[in-house]
C-alpha cells in the first residue's frame, strides 16, 4: 500500500523505519486535513450567513456541504489505513483567511468580499497541493492513492469555482 520513500535508511537496509515515518507523516498530514475541512465547513457557513444574496447563500452552502462530506471520505480513509481514529489537531496547519466583512448599508462591500474569496481560493489550492503529496506516499493505483487524488481534482475544482464567482462578481457588481 505504502510506497518505500527513497531515504539513507534504505541505503542501510532499515526499510521499516522508513515505512513507519511514511506511516506518521501520512496520519499528521490526514489529520490536518480533516481539521481543515472542518474549518472550511464552518468557514463557508459563516460567510452564507453573512451575505444576503441567495445565489451566493446557496454557493457556500454548497461549498460547506461538500467540506463535510470531503471530511467524512478522509475519515474513513484514515480508519482503512489505520485501523482506527487517527488523531486531529486543534488547528489546521493549513489556516483559513480570516473572514472579515462589514456589512455597509444592509450590503456586503463588494471589493471586501471578493479579498475574502481570493484568500479562500488560494487556500483551496493549498488544500489540492497538500491531498496530492499525501497521495504520493501511497503505491500507483491502489485505493488510498486514487482517493487522495480525487480528492485534489474536487479541491482544484472549488478553486475554479470561486475564481469564476469572483470574476462575475466583478462583471456583474452583484453580491
């Protein structure tokens, strides 16, 4: 299942050292990633609360449900691999922008919310690069690997997402 890292340690013949860092690594980087679609779960709740457009509501509603199930499919990954609950950080090490809009005249300003949606596309980014390093510790083809990558497409696609919204925002001036 786990590919054999090429480290000194296999020059020296030590290849079970190195699968159990490859082991740790794998179950610190899950459990990041866990915490961190957590955080963008809440995250994207939080800013459909914040707005009174229903079509961007709906988006990021969208969006936190999506988090949710991503969190569900690496959870279960994480017991397939492990055996059981690996252990999730108190904080993502991957951090969300912090979400600061006021509202202007019962409107959200439409130059602060589109700031707020760069940073949460570019963490987005983060997020495919981070699934696609974790997916290279495991061997071509398998299960676990195919997952991780699938999971890297959806999250490059959350990117496209927000890019698009951002550039019909400016297009449009509609929040």
């Amino acid at each position: 299942m786990f590919v054999e890292m090429s480290s000194a340690n296999d020059l020296k013949g030590d290849k079970m050292e190195n699968r159990e860092e490859s082991v740790r690594k794998i179950g610190k980087m899950m459990g990041n990633a866990i915490r961190g679609e957590i955080e963008a779960e809440e995250m994207y709740t939080e800013l459909s609360d914040m707005t009174d457009s229903v079509f961007l509501r709906e988006r990021f509603r969208f969006l936190a449900r999506e988090g949710e199930e991503y969190r569900k499919v690496l959870e279960k990954l994480s017991r397939d691999i492990f055996g059981e609950d690996i252990e999730i950080p108190d904080k993502s090490s991957l951090p969300l922008p912090d979400i600061k809009l006021h509202m202007k005249n019962g409107t959200l300003p439409l130059e602060e919310l589109i700031g707020v949606l760069k940073k949460v596309k570019d963490s987005e980014k983060e997020a495919h690069d981070v699934y696609m390093s974790m997916s290279r510790f495991f061997e071509d083809k398998c299960p676990e690997r195919r997952m991780l990558e699938y999971l890297a497409f959806l999250k490059l696609d959350r990117y496209y997402i927000l890019e698009r919204k951002i550039m019909k925002l400016r297009e449009f001036g509609v929040v």
